[in-house]
C-alpha cells in the first residue's frame, strides 16, 4: 500500500479507525473492521487477560526470584532495535526467523509472552494477504514441534501450532527459538503494516509454557538481564528513530530520573497508580489507587467511562457523536488545556495537553481527539486502565522482569510535539 491510500483511508474512516484502535489492546492490525456497532462489548479484556487478572497471587516463578543486578552497570551490551512507527499507532520492527532468514515486521505484545508469524500452511485468504508467511520447507534450521496455541485478541483468535528455528533480531541469533506458526487469524491481520506479533508478556515456564525469545536471550548470555524499554517517537516530529532496547536502557532517550514501581501482579506488566487527576485541582479519579498496565499498541490512554468522562469534562473534551466513548478537542483549546497528572509510587508522572491529546497528523487542522477514553468494564471485573502510546511517547518506559518492576522517566521526544 503506498502513502497516498493510506493517507486516503485515514482521511475517509477517522472515527472509525479510533474505534478499531481501540477495540485492538495489542494492535496487530491497521484496518477498519466494517462494523464496530458493538464497540462497548469489543473494548472488553478478551478472555485470557481477565482470568489472568484475576488469578490469585502468587509467589514469584523460580528462575527469576533472585534479584538481578542493577541494568545501568551492564547497560552498553544492550541491544538496540530501531522501530518503525506508524501514524503513533503502531510501531513494528524487523526480525528474521530460518536458515537462510525469512524476513517478518513485528508488532509488540506487552500482555503475551509468545512471539508469532504466519504460515505458509496456513489456508486462510491467500489472495488478501500482503504480509509474509513462514515456510519451513525452505529452512535449513528448521525443528517441528507442533505443540497447539491459541491466542485470543478482541479482534478474534490467532491460533496454530509452535515450531522451533533460529530468530535473529537486532544482530544476534537465538537458536532453536520456539515460535508460533499462525494457521488461523482474524480479517484483519491480512491486511496490517506487521505480519506477526513479538511476544514480551512472561512466560509460565513451571506450568510447561516455553521460554520467551527474551528469556532465551538471557538464558543463552546475549543479554546481561531480561529488561526492556520503549522509546516511542512521534510520528513527523523530526526527532530520533522509536527504539526498543533489549536487556537494558538506553540513557540517550530519557532525561532525568525513573520512577519505579512493583508489578502488583507476579507475571503481569501491570502496577498501582495512587490517582489520577488534572492539575489546578479540577476533576481527581481513581482516589483509592487504580490497576494500570502500558500498551504500545494503542494511541490513548483507556480508563473506566465514568472516570474518563469527568477528566473529558474538565479538560472541555466533547463526547463524538456517534461514539460518545471518544471525545473531542478544539484546536484553539490546545495550549491551555491543563496537565494530566498520574501519581506513580508517590511520584507525580505529568503529561501536557500536547503530550495527551491525539492527532491524526494527516489531517490539516484537526479534529483533535482527547487522549483519554471510555472502556466498559464488567461489574465483577476489576478495572484496568491501559496507557498508550500518548503515555509511551512521553515516559520512556522500562520493564525489569527480573525484579518485577516498572520505571518511567521523561522522554526527549515531549520536546517534539505537533
Ligand atoms: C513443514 O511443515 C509441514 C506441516 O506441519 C510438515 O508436514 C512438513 O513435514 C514440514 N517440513 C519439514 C521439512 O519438516
Ligand atoms: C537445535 O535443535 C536441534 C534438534 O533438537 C539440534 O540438533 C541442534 O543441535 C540444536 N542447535 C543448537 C544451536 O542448539
């Protein structure tokens, strides 16, 4: 697809694009689905990651229970991965799997941990489907495994079977990584800038589930400690290339220092925010802390309707007609609209209006969306709230496996905005 039909396709279909953004957590694909009437049903955790939420704690798989030693000391045999980023709402990287490589654009799944491509057997839509499949025919280290998975996104289920070969991402080669050959995808996935998804969610290794490529990095000495960090630019800023750093931080993308915080889960990326509120006083939510999780596959930050509603109204947003779980903001309100400020352990996170606020840069002159928006929970669901890559843009994120932990600090990028 060249730029001109994309751009022709986000001119034509914005509020329906928001609203498939939105129904996709991990955000494999870039279309528009051409329903979405039952959007409030679609916003729902799917399946998987409300039982995994709800799951009772427990104590800390083995294999990472020793504490690991501090990132910074190891940090320079990190290994850096540029992303693409496309229009802030998905960001993908290259990797090859196979003897000789077979190339694959991933997508990054915080909430899974397995990494997958699609199929040469797969016989799903052949015709419609412009991103690659795997072939282990043409693979000299190619190894069956044929172990099932499934995974279910809101979009529908992706499932197949694992096989194992050799990955190769950002230089190095993990041997004999096992993966998942998709053999069934939703629609949309034949038709997304990413043909598969690199898993970054924690593997269950007691319970039988194999080790993550991340994990393999560590466990084979590529990587000094399973951490990672996102640095997220903004699309047309002008500013440094998005990067994903393996095993470590990258100091040359953040300033200032982290604000860290314990996973309030074992195996999930997600943590405690004490509140939520917009600064000057006006409109405080999530007054007895709140779940939260980061999702880089997603341009806004999602919360409970009722919460969103009460910041939407403070910062002047108005619910889009049609779908009042997005809002929008007027262009002249852009340099006084207030900050969002997200309390994190104690420490004050702050995000400006240009840093929140959502803009499909194709556009002349907006509509500008607000950055928060509604998501429907269930009542005896717990309520998550998800921060997207308007969050990601603005924090420099780090995920600490090793000691179950999450730090943010301020990106360079907020210096690049709209
Ligand atoms: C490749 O995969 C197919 C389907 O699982 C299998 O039938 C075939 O034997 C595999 N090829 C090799 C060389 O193992
Ligand atoms: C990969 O697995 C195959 C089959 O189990 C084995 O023969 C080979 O030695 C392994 N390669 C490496 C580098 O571990």
């Amino acid at each position: 697809m060249n730029l001109t039909s994309v751009t022709c396709l986000l001119l034509t279909l914005i509020p329906v694009y928001t609203a498939q953004v939105m129904s996709l957590p991990f955000s494999p694909a870039k279309t528009v689905p051409r329903q979405h009437k039952n959007l409030g049903k679609r916003l729902e955790p799917h399946r998987h990651f409300r039982e995994r939420f709800q799951r009772p704690m427990q104590p800390l798989s083995k294999s990472y229970r020793r504490p690991i030693r501090d990132f910074r000391v190891k940090a320079t045999t990190a290994k850096d991965i540029k992303l693409e980023n496309y229009y802030n709402n998905l960001y993908y990287a290259p990797i090859t799997i196979g003897t000789p490589g077979q190339k694959f654009n991933v997508a990054f799944d915080i909430e899974n941990p397995i990494t997958w491509v699609p199929s040469i057997h797969s016989p799903s839509r052949q015709d419609r489907r412009i991103s690659k499949k795997y072939n282990n025919e043409s693979s000299s280290s190619f190894t069956a495994n044929g172990k099932a998975f499934e995974l279910s996104y809101p979009s529908g289920k992706v499932s197949g079977y694992f096989s194992q070969d050799n990955i190769a991402i950002a230089g190095a080669t993990i041997h004999n990584q096992t993966f998942g050959e998709a053999i069934l995808e939703p629609d949309m996935f034949s038709v997304s800038m990413n043909d598969g998804i690199f898993g970054l969610g924690f593997s269950d290794i007691a319970a039988g589930e194999e080790p993550t490529v991340l994990d393999n990095m560590v466990n084979k000495g590529i990587l000094p400690a399973p951490v990672f960090s996102f640095y997220l630019n903004t699309y047309e800023s002008h500013g440094p290339d998005s990067v994903l750093t393996l095993g470590g931080t990258n100091p040359e993308y953040y300033t200032g220092d982290f604000t860290f915080v314990q996973l309030s889960m074992p195996d999930r990326w997600q943590f405690e925010i004490d509140r939520i509120q917009m600064s000057r006083g006006v409109g405080t939510t999530c007054w007895y802390g709140c779940q939260a999780v980061v999702d880089p596959g997603s341009p806004f930050i999602a919360g409970p309707s009722y919460f969103v509603q009460v910041l939407n109204e403070r910062i002047g947003a108005k619910p889009l007609e049609g779908n009042p779980k997005f809002y929008s903001v007027d262009h002249s309100q852009l340099d006084s609209l207030p900050d969002l400020e997200l309390y994190v352990n104690g420490q004050k996170l702050t995000m400006t209006g240009k840093d929140y606020i959502v803009k499909f840069p194709e556009e002349q002159g907006g509509p500008y969306y607000s950055g928060l928006v509604g998501k429907d929970f269930k009542r005896d669901e717990t309520a998550v709230w998800s921060l997207g890559t308007n969050f990601m843009r603005t924090y420099y994120t780090y995920f600490d496996k090793g000691n179950r932990r999450m730090g943010f600090a301020k990106t360079f990028s907020s210096l690049y905005r709209y």
